[in-house]
C-alpha cells in the first residue's frame, strides 16, 4: 500500500493541525465552493526578495490580498539560489532576514493558504547558485560547496564558451552536470516529502541569459558536461556555441532534468502538480517560424512545448511579460497567448503577464486578452499576475496599497470583471485518474560507475504501440513518462568497453512506476 503522503511530511504539517481546525470552523465552506466554481487557474508569483512570507503577519496579508482578488492559487519562492525558505529540506535555511526560526515560512503559507482554500506551490529556482559577493552562511550551501573555491568534477558552475564563470555576482548551475542534476531532484523531493504542498513550480530551468546572439547559447561549458557531449559524440574537439549538435544535446539535458524531477516528484507524490516558468522572449513563434525558430528553444534552450507533449510538466506557467502600452509588445503577447493556448495538449499552460509592466487598466487588458478563445477556440488554463509585490507600474508613484486595491476592485468588481466570480483550479485527470504509468532505472558498473549515454530502448510485448529510445543520463538513469499499460522488455545497448547486453521485462499498471531492473555490468578487461 503507499500511502499519498509520507509519514515525515504528516509529523511536519500536525504542528499546524489546530490552525487549519480552526480555520475550517471559521472559513467559508471552501470545498463544496470550488466544487460549484468553474475551472480557471488564478495566482499571484510570490517571491521572496520582497514582503510576503518573510512574517507570520506577512502571510496573513498574503492570504487575504489573495483572497481579495479571488485567486485559487499561490505559487510561493521557496528556493531562490538552492536557499530554503523553510526548515525541513535539503537546501539550507535561507540567510533572509525572515522570523527566526522555529518559524517556518513554508509550513506558515501552506497551513494558512490551506485553510482559505488556496492551494500552494513551492517556486523553485534550478540553475541558479548565487547572486551576492556576500557566500551563504552554510557551509552546507551549493555554493561553498561547488562553487568557485571548489575544483575538478566537484565544480558545479556553468560556464561560457569564453571561459566566464560569473556575471558580476551571479553564478549558476549547468544542468550537464550529473551530480548537480541529482541534487536539484533530491531537494525538490525533500519539499514534496516534507510539506503538504499541492506542487512545486520550477524557475530557471533552462541556460542563463547573456548569450552573444539570439540564435544560439554561450553557456555549458562546464568541463564535466563538455567531456559528456564528446564521449556521447566521439568528438575530441570543444564545440563552437552555434554547432547544432552541442546545442541539441544541452537542450536535451534540461530536459531530462524536467523528466526526472517529474518522476522523481511521482515517487513522492503522484498527486502533486509539476509547474514551470516558461520563457517567452521576443515574437511568438507563427511570427518568427515556428517553435524551433523561438529564442526559448535556440538562445536558452528551454523545450517547454515538448515538454507538454511529453506529459513530463503539467503546467507551463508562461513569463508572458510584455508591456501593453507598447505596440510591438502587446503583439508579442497576443502571439505568445495564442501559441500556449492553442499548444497545451492534453495539459494545461497559464498565461502569466507583468504586473509591473504596466498600469491597472493595462493589466485589466491582458487579463482578458490571456483568457479570450483563440481562432481555434482554445483558452489558457487561467492567470498568473507577477508579482504579489509589485501590483503594478506605479506603484512609486502611488503607493503599494493603493495599486493593490485599484487592481483589486478591475479584477473583480463590476459585471464586466474577468474575476467577479470565484474559480477553482482546474484538475489533472492525468494524475487524478491515470491511464498510464512510468518506467524508471539505473544502469551502473559492479564498481558503482555509472554507464552514462547507455542507449535504452522500450519495446513493447503486449501493446500495439512503438519502441522508444533514449540514452542514460551521467548518473545512469532512465525514465520513460506515461507509458500505455501492459508488459515492456527493456534492453540496453552498452557503450564500448562493457561487456554484456543487458534485458529486463517490466509490468505497467495505471498510476504506477515500473522499475527496470538489471544486473550490475562487468567492464571489459
């Protein structure tokens, strides 16, 4: 039997048992109201370099600025450079100057978002290390421990083709890099593990910007993940930025990071929703000729629309930041409204415009132009403002409380506003109600070496579908997302210098994660 939350998780939310009692005897019958609500997704990004869950009065404001706008949902910075804004994870306790502990913002927002019928997701920056002169205070902190002061495959930075590490404080992550990948699965696990959290909503998971065109990237050129690309390849030469090669291959290890998060996440909590941050630089892509053509694809190597194809992201929570007082920007954002309506699949995108980009009655515009059906007839999943904290352009001018109330009241007063009537988030038949399930495995020598770039095929014995190949990651794992049920043979195809040819046969059910299990392989002498 598993259970749907695991018993750490249970003894880390009991502290906030009473709250959500109380809450429940007080609050408004949440439940049989979203029951009775149509379905529209509507957040705000919370992020944790302004006000918000820094208090426990912040977050009582939080929830009801929420509530005020009848949102359903708040996606919550929780990791802003692998520092937790929480106590109970793999990543450090964060060095903002949030209450001191045993006060914990997570488990604060998540009780009390709970309570008034918000669900909460936790916002987690991935290829992002750092971004002060001051190094955080653990010595625990991906930074200390794999930044600049460390050296060889322990040195988790990424890096230009010209050979800089840093943009003035800034440092990142290169997601070619396997042990820094497994690092990124295991602390968003610790999260879902740990905090009863309705999903986890990931940010910068793709390369930096910064790049010398917009038709390539500069980045990956971390030493560890150059010597994966020429093992994979046979190539002894360093790839050039623009090569179509290298550049499919990183664009193909940030998806595998997605992939295995979101199976990583399935292991934990099959009910919890995998969200990202979606680029959506410059023109849409019917403008610039098609998806591939898009700066998000070639400049930063982000997939997110084969990554909805995949089924391996549930939402795709598009950075739709466009100002709509410009001409040329409103088009950018009624193109890539379009693209992401029409482009969800059997899953689900969220436009997300800026709110600080623009004046009330501009954002009020973007709203309905984010819901409105396409010529096709599609509609997004709902709206996510960005940000809580800056409600709107003018808020220097104004006054925060002031900009809040005013796009309070467009939102959802009057018969013409787009939020008069609550909503509720729109489900996921495919994890509520699963027809199909998912394939795992490792592929490592006796010595514990694992066999990376390993061509894993899944061939099916009693469905009529078709063979699907992919290669191992550099720890040796595999994972094959939202396979039909019935009975697979698994076989891999051994790079030289292995002996041996490895099959396994696995059983996959609804809902369930097949693990393909092999023998540990012999190199040869």
């Amino acid at each position: 039997m598993q259970f749907p939350r695991s018993v750490p998780r249970l003894l880390t939310t009991l502290a906030a048992g009473l709250g959500l009692l109380l809450g429940a005897l007080t609050a408004p019958a949440h439940a049989e109201e979203a029951a009775n609500s149509p379905a529209q997704w509507r957040s705000y990004w919370v992020d944790a370099f302004n006000a918000g869950i820094y208090t426990p009065a912040q977050v009582d404001a939080l929830v009801q600025d929420a509530l005020d706008v009848n949102a359903n949902a708040l996606i919550v910075q929780t990791a802003r450079r692998y520092d937790c804004f929480c106590n109970n994870a793999l990543y450090p306790r964060t060095d903002a100057a949030i209450a001191p502990a045993p006060y914990d913002p997570l488990a604060e927002i998540v009780s009390k978002g709970h309570a008034a019928g918000l669900e909460v997701h936790a916002w987690v920056n991935v290829n992002t290390m750092w971004n002060s002169a001051t190094a955080p205070r653990s010595p625990e902190h991906v930074f200390n421990q794999h930044g600049p002061s460390a050296t060889g495959s322990e040195r988790w930075l990424n890096k230009k083709a010209n050979g800089q590490e840093l943009v003035g404080a800034n440092a990142y992550v290169d997601p070619g890099h396997p042990a820094a990948v497994d690092y990124v699965v295991r602390g968003v696990q610790s999260i879902v593990r740990t905090y009863d959290v309705d999903g986890v909503n990931l940010d910068y998971v793709r390369y930096p910007d910064g790049s010398s065109t917009t038709t390539h990237s500069d980045w990956g050129y971390n030493d560890v993940s150059v010597a994966r690309f020429q093992h994979a390849t046979g190539r002894t030469d360093v790839p050039a930025p623009s090569d179509a090669a290298w550049s499919d291959w990183r664009r193909a290890q940030v998806t595998n990071l997605v992939r295995k998060i979101y199976l990583g996440i399935w292991e934990v909590d099959p009910q919890a929703r995998l969200s990202m941050d979606a680029i959506t630089y410059g023109h849409g892509p019917q403008a610039v000729g098609g998806w591939q053509s898009t700066r998000t694809y070639a400049e930063v190597l982000q997939d997110w629309a084969g990554w909805l194809d995949e089924g391996i992201m549930d939402t795709a929570v598009t950075m739709n930041y466009k100002r709509e007082w410009n001409p040329d920007q409103a088009l950018m954002f009624a193109e890539w409204s379009e693209f992401l309506a029409d482009h969800q699949g059997e899953r689900q995108a969220v436009n997300g415009p800026a709110l600080y980009l623009n004046g009330i009655e501009d954002s009020l515009r973007q709203v309905r132009r984010a819901l409105a059906p396409t010529a096709a007839g599609n509609t997004a999943a709902g709206w996510s403002g960005y940000s809580y904290a800056n409600p709107s352009m003018n808020v220097a001018a104004n006054g925060l409380a002031v900009e809040r109330a005013a796009l309070e009241r467009a939102l959802t007063q009057g018969e013409e506003a787009p939020f008069r009537e609550k909503a509720a988030v729109p489900a996921m038949s495919w994890k509520e109600s699963p027809r199909d399930g998912h394939v795992t495995g490792t592929l490592r020598l006796r010595d514990g070496t694992p066999l990376d770039q390993a061509q894993v095929t899944l061939d099916p014995l009693t469905t009529g579908g078709a063979s699907v190949t992919r290669p191992s990651d550099g720890s040796g794992w595999f994972g094959f997302a939202h396979v039909e049920p019935g009975v697979y043979l698994v076989t891999a195809k051994l790079p030289r210098g292995v002996a041996g040819s490895p099959a396994t046969v696995v059983t996959v059910t609804e809902g369930g994660l097949a693990r393909a299990e092999f023998p540990l392989l012999m190199p040869v002498p």
